[in-house]
C-alpha cells in the first residue's frame, strides 16, 4: 500500500515541521476554525486525522491552512517515507565536533592562547547559526503568529548566551563567556532530536512492518497457463495459484487444493489453518504445503490486511483524554516559562546578583523547562502498544478505548461462536409416535434449508447427508429467536423453541418433554418439530465448546473480571456450557433484539460492561456496552460496532487484548508522571542557580529520549496465549 487511502469525508495527513504538542495544537485549532472540518493532530505520529464535508471543502484547502501557519501537510506516502533522523545528522555531526574543543578552551585554563575567544566566538557562530538553525527558524514562524514553542526556548536560551558571549568580546570588558554553553546546549538538543527520531521510527515499526508483508506478485491463471502479474493489477474473481511456501497474493475463497496456511502475521496464532475448496483465505498469508487455486475476492484497499492497518493508523492519529490535557499544558507552558526566566533574571539581579550568574540561571530556567517530554508522553506509547497489538492479532481502535478496559468490571460473553465453535452438528434425533426419523429428518431438514441461522443450517446438513435432496419450502417465515414456519410437500411444519409451537396449540407430550430435559441437561440444544398440527418429534444439536474458553475465562477473572454467558438457547443448556468453562452466571433465552436491554440493565446496576460477540445480531449490544470486543471471525457488522477487534478466532486473546490496553494506559500514565515530575522539580532547581545551563539542556534532552524509550517497551509484550 503506497499511500493511505483518501475516504469521502476523511483523510490522514502526514504533517511537517512540529516540533513539540504546543504546534499540534496550533495547527489543530487552525484545521478546526474551518467550517464542516473536525481535526485532530498528534504529534507522536506526526499526521492529523481530519473529518470534513467534502461539498464544501478539499484536502487542498485543509493542506493550505496547515500551510498558513507555517507547517507542512501532504498525504502520507508510507512506502517511501524518508529516514526521519536525516535532518538532524549532519548538525548534530558539525555541533559535537565544534563543542569538543569549545569545551576545553572553557573549562582547562592551559589549553587557552592568546585571542582564543575570537577563536571560540567563530566556532560557536558557526553551531549557533547553522546547526541551530531549525530552532531559530521554527521560532521564527511561530513569532509571526504571535506563539510561542519549545523551539522558541531552546532558540532563545542559545541566543542569549551568544550574544551575551559575543557582547563580552567584542567590547573588551572582563566578564565570562558562555560560547561553550550555546554550542553544548544546540549540540545536546540536536543529539535529544535525533535519538527521539530513531525511537519514534522504532515505534511506528509493527504497521510498517505490517504493510510490507503482503505479496508482490500473483500467478493469474489465463487459458489455463499461469502468468506472474503484479499484485496491483489483480482484480476482484481473478483466480490465482499458491504454490507451497509463496505468499496468498490478496483475499479470496480456494477454488481447489488443499493446504495449511499460516495466518500469524494476521492472527498472532503460531499454528497454520488447514484450508480447502469453500474456504476463505486472506492475503498476505503463507501457504506452507500444498497448491492452492484461489478465487480472488477483495483487492487493493478492501484486503484485511489493508483494512487492519487502516484501523491502526486511525487508532494511532487519535488523543486520549489524557493526551488532550498534557497538549493543554505545554500550549500555555511555554509563555509562563518565558515569563519566568526573565522575573528569575529580574530578581538575580534585584538581590545583587552579577549580571553574569543572572544571566546563568534565567538560561538555565529556559533550556530545562521545555516540555517536548510531555508533548510524546502519550502518543508514542499509544503508537507502539497498536502497532504490536496488530501483529498479535489485536485492533484497537482509538486510544478512548484505554480508559474503558480500566474501568471494565464485567465481562459478557455471546455463547455461539465466541466461547463454542460455532458450528452446530445434530446430535439425537427423537421421533414422536407414529412418525419415522428419516420423515422427521425430510421434512425439518426440508423446511430449515431455507434459513441461515447455525441450528438450522446443522439440521438441513444432516438431512441432505443422510437422505440426498431435499425437498423446497414454501411460504417460509422467520420468527427470530423462535424457529421458522414454512410449507414442505403440502405439509405446514413448524420448527422451533417450544414456545413457538405453542403459538400454533401445539404442546409436548410427557414421553418427548422427559427426552427434551434429558438432552438439555446434557448441554445440547433441542428443537421441536411440528407438521399439520402434530407434534413429530425433537431434534437436538450442540456446538462444541472451543478448547481454548476454560483458559480464557480463568484469565479474564485473574484480571479482575466478572464472565457472564448470554444466549438465546434454554436456560438448561445454557448452564451447562457455563458449568463446563467456569461461568457462574447465566443469562439464557435471550432473544436477539434482547441482548442489549440485557447489557444496558447490568449498566444500570451499576456494572461497567464489556461484550464479546460475533454475530449480526450482537451488534448493537456490542454499540451499547461499555466496551465492545468482535471475534474477528465473525461479521463486518459487530467488527464496526465494536472497540476492539480479535482477529483470531481464540478467546483468549479477550484476555490478552484488555491486558494490553491497561498495560499501554499504565506506559502513558508512566510516561506523564515523568514528565510533569521533571519539569515541576527542575525548574525551581534552576531558579535556585542550583543547575548549569549545559546540565539542563542535557536533562531536558534526554528526558525525551526516556519517554520514548519507556514507550518502547511496550514491543517486548507477549500474549498469554503464546507463553511457553
């Protein structure tokens, strides 16, 4: 993917020339006096996230208002992105080798000769000047629109201590020069830029990493002969070959072969998926084995692949409530500091001070007070804990969602598809007097074949298994969370809950209610059966119960969790899978347009309320719980409903995904702990004259390079479910 792709109505902008969180929010304002326009600009990422009405706006004008404040904006080209250190190389290379020999003349007498300030007051004009010239420049913008910045600091401290230095030589008076503290202080920031680049490059990592792994070339299959295209050029119903070890070129469905594809670049999941005719594969995958003939069915954009680093970026270009006020902070830090340093200045030298040493602690107050550790507190940690979230297989889709996995108290968990399989298979058929099984079989296999729902595709499946085809329904009507109705062979059948017989005067006997607690009891769930007004019989199918689910509610509870199991199936079965995975509360024959009334009740009670679902019909109480998490198996629908997305299939990963988000909220509350602490205790330190201007650029530096670095450990976390 070479660029990201421009949506109606919302484009990502790469943006140039920040330099700390007081220019992000400037250009942010700037983007939001626009009129239909919604912008957010982190300045971790560099890119703003901006919503605007494409009737009355384009991304021209939204680059030319970035542009008027003095910035620039175009859209991101991530395959050619250039080295981000690059700017700062070269000074920083100028400024080290000039402030080494500034350095000795300052502090060793001996190593002095005679005219050697000129000397010092050339080497230092050159670091000041040249190397220190994106300081000057940025400060330079941000003046004519009346802002001040941290490179209005760093800009002003430098200034200051070569004019200081430069009025004393070129005067004759006998008063100490500062030229080695102006070229210190430039080389030492520059130093400060360049590792927090390479750190920040490090954290974007995991979604460049990610975007690089699809395939480049296909083997379209044409008159029967295989023709190597580049993957730009598939299109959707193109058929390809996979053969053993190459990458699946895009998304599609296997037209023939069979084969184990290794899905962890997607998944997290080490062990590969068996696949064959029917059956989905995703692009970007490794086909490990045998040959593959794929039927091409999402390209370009739409691939899940493209589709998860979408929802990363969009995740990492967001602000956490936190973040917003840590930008709210360093907008109004940098005047207050400014004010400081001059009544620090002021009052030096009311006390009899030397101009000299005032001068000394109102620089020192300016060069350590600048908060540039506090403008990549939270977006550097929130880049790397999405970026290895992707690559384990979790999508977090904006940094809000942090806050809520703290808050979690309770955790629901939709029973089919998420803690079973699945996929339903019919375990017991039970035929009512007079009525043979395979008539049972015909006629509820007959009338089921019309609907989608796993019950019935799992009775239908057996009936064309064991009787071949089966017979049209007619008339047929869903009743959801019921059963259906329909007309098979002239015969009006009813298939459903009990209740949905009883609808039509129909009731159990004793001999098939005895049966029907039976199967139940034992986990399954039954169905009745009925056609012209008479019961037929009972069938009963199960889902089995994913073998990871014991594991991953035991996890959820070790994090503070309280599981709930919600279904639609009886109260008895219901329990029983509950019992076998370690639930102990239930909420059972809960219809579809129910589970939201369910999940806003425990809310009311007080609970804060997490869902894990995968269907259809769990997207709207996947909207209304606190904190909705999709199975990535499932449906487009509950993956837009929800705040996070699990790729894999495993339930486990619920666990691992909440583990991930608190751990990322503890890094950015780590991180601006840090950052308030250190300019909240150095600042009176410096205006104590307790601190060398030379010290405090170094500490302001490197409490960047901190930050980030903490951020950084964020890559080394492990999921549970690959511990050894």
């Amino acid at each position: 993917m070479a660029a990201v792709t421009e949506k109606p109505g919302r484009v990502e902008l790469a943006i140039g020339g920040m330099t700390c969180a007081s220019c992000a929010m400037r250009i942010e304002k700037r983007l939001n006096k626009i009129d239909g326009v919604t912008a957010t600009v982190n300045f971790g990422t560099e890119h703003a996230a901006v919503a605007f009405d494409p009737g009355a706006v384009s991304v021209d004008d939204l680059i030319a208002a970035v542009e008027a404040v003095g910035y620039e904006a175009s859209l991101p080209q991530l395959a050619t992105e250039e080295d981000p250190t690059r700017p700062y190389r070269m000074r920083l290379i100028v400024a080290t080798a000039v402030s080494v020999p500034l350095t000795v003349l300052a502090w060793v007498s001996g190593a002095r000769f005679a005219g050697w300030e000129w000397v010092a007051l050339a080497l230092a004009t050159l670091v000041v000047a040249w190397s220190g010239w994106p300081f000057h420049r940025a400060a330079a913008l941000n003046a004519r629109h009346a802002v001040a910045t941290m490179d209005t600091l760093i800009s002003l401290g430098t200034l200051a201590a070569w004019t200081w230095s430069a009025v004393v030589v070129l005067s004759g008076i006998h008063e100490t020069v500062y030229f080695d503290a102006a070229s210190l202080i430039t080389a030492l920031i520059l130093l400060g830029r360049y590792l927090e680049a390479r750190a920040k490059r490090r954290s974007g990592a995991a979604i460049r990493a990610l975007l690089e792994l699809g395939a480049r070339d296909a083997r379209v299959l044409r008159d029967g002969e295989e023709v190597l295209v580049p993957v730009e050029k598939l299109r959707a119903g193109d058929v390809f070959v996979v053969r053993p070890g190459e990458k699946v070129a895009t998304d599609g469905v296997v037209e023939s072969g069979e084969s184990a594809v290794d899905q962890s670049m997607l998944t997290g999941e080490s062990a590969p998926v068996e696949v064959g005719p029917g059956d989905t594969v995703a692009g970007a995958t490794i086909n490990t084995s045998g040959r593959l003939v794929v039927r091409a069915t999402r390209v370009g954009g739409e691939t899940a692949l493209a589709q998860i680093a979408r929802l990363v970026a969009e995740a990492q270009a967001g602000k956490a409530q936190v973040q917003r006020l840590a930008d709210r902070v360093s907008g109004i830090f940098v005047p207050v500091v400014i004010a400081l340093s001059l009544a620090t200045l002021a009052a030096w030298l009311a006390f009899g001070a030397s101009a000299a040493a005032a001068f000394t602690t109102a620089v020192a107050v300016v060069v350590i007070a600048c908060p540039c550790a506090l403008g990549l507190a939270t977006p550097t940690a929130l880049m790397v804990g999405t970026g290895r979230g992707a690559q384990i297989g979790i999508l977090i889709k904006g940094p809000e969602i942090l806050e809520q996995t703290r808050q979690v108290t309770t955790i629901v968990l939709d029973k089919t598809g998420t803690v079973t399989e699945g996929r339903m298979e019919v375990v017991a058929l039970v035929a009512a007097d007079g009525v043979g099984e395979d008539e049972l079989l015909r006629l509820a296999g007959g009338a089921e074949s019309a609907s989608e729902h796993p019950v019935a595709r799992a009775i239908a499946e057996r009936g064309r298994e064991k009787l071949g085809r089966l017979p049209e329904p007619e008339g047929f009507t869903n009743r959801a969370g019921l059963g259906i109705e329909a007309v098979v062979d002239g015969r009006a059948v009813v298939v459903g809950r009990p209740a949905l017989l009883a609808d039509w005067g129909i009731a159990l006997p004793g001999s098939l209610q005895v049966g029907a607690d039976r199967l139940e009891g034992e986990g399954n769930t039954v169905v009745a059966v009925a056609f012209d007004g008479a019961v037929g019989g009972l069938v009963a199918v199960a889902d089995r119960i994913k073998p990871t689910s014991r594991q991953a509610i035991a996890e959820l509870k070790q994090l503070g969790l309280k599981p709930v199991l919600l279904t639609g199936d009886n109260e008895r079965t219901a329990r029983a899978v509950a019992a076998a995975v370690g639930i102990d509360r239930v909420l059972a024959n809960v219809l579809p347009d129910g589970k939201a009334a369910e999940i806003r009740r425990l809310q009311e009670a007080g609970e804060v309320v997490a869902m894990v679902g995968d269907g259809v019909n769990d997207a709207p109480a996947l909207a209304q719980a606190d904190l909705g998490l999709s199975i990535g198996t499932g449906t487009d629908v509950a993956i837009e409903a929800s705040d996070l997305t699990l790729v894999s299939g495993d339930l486990r990963v619920a666990a691992d995904a909440i583990r991930l988000a608190r751990r990322t909220l503890r890094t950015i509350k780590g991180n601006l702990f840090w950052a308030f602490g250190y300019n909240v205790a150095a600042i009176p330190i410096a205006i104590a004259g307790l601190l060398n201007p030379v010290i405090a650029a170094a500490a302001m530096a490197f409490s960047s390079v901190f930050v980030v670095s903490n951020s950084l450990r964020l890559r080394r976390f492990r999921p549970r479910r690959q511990a050894p």
